[in-house]
C-alpha cells in the first residue's frame, strides 16, 4: 500500500460512518462524471450524439417494439 493510501486510510478510520458514506458517495460521482469528460472529448461520439439529438428533435425515430422486432 503506498503512504497516499495510508495516509488517507488513517484519516478516514477517524471519520464517523456517515461522513465516509459521503464520501463514497462524492467518489462515485467523480467516477461518473470522469466517464462523461471522456465521452465528451471524443469528437466522433459527441457528434453522434449531437446528430442523433437533432434527430429525435426532428422527429425522426423509429418505435422501440419495431426495433426489437429486427433483433438490430
């Protein structure tokens, strides 16, 4: 275990439960909102995205039980 980790393990034996939890809590939002940074830089993916927004603005979609009729 590196001595960051130590350190922050000593800290967080100190802390009441509820205060770690949000802490977790906190972490896991980090990890969320890493995953969408990543997304978002991704010129490719965020044009889909951005196409197929205006698509759905536009009107065009197709139904969900029409799709999953064609096992797409």
């Amino acid at each position: 275990m590196s001595a960051v980790k130590r350190q922050a393990k000593a800290v967080i034996d100190k802390l009441p439960d509820a205060v770690v939890q949000s802490l977790l809590d906190f972490m896991q939002k980090l990890r969320e909102w890493e995953a969408t940074r990543e997304i978002l830089e991704d010129e490719e993916f965020s044009a889909e995205i951005e196409r197929g927004l205006r698509d759905v603005k536009a009107g065009r979609t197709v139904e969900w039980r029409k799709i999953k009729r064609t096992n797409v």
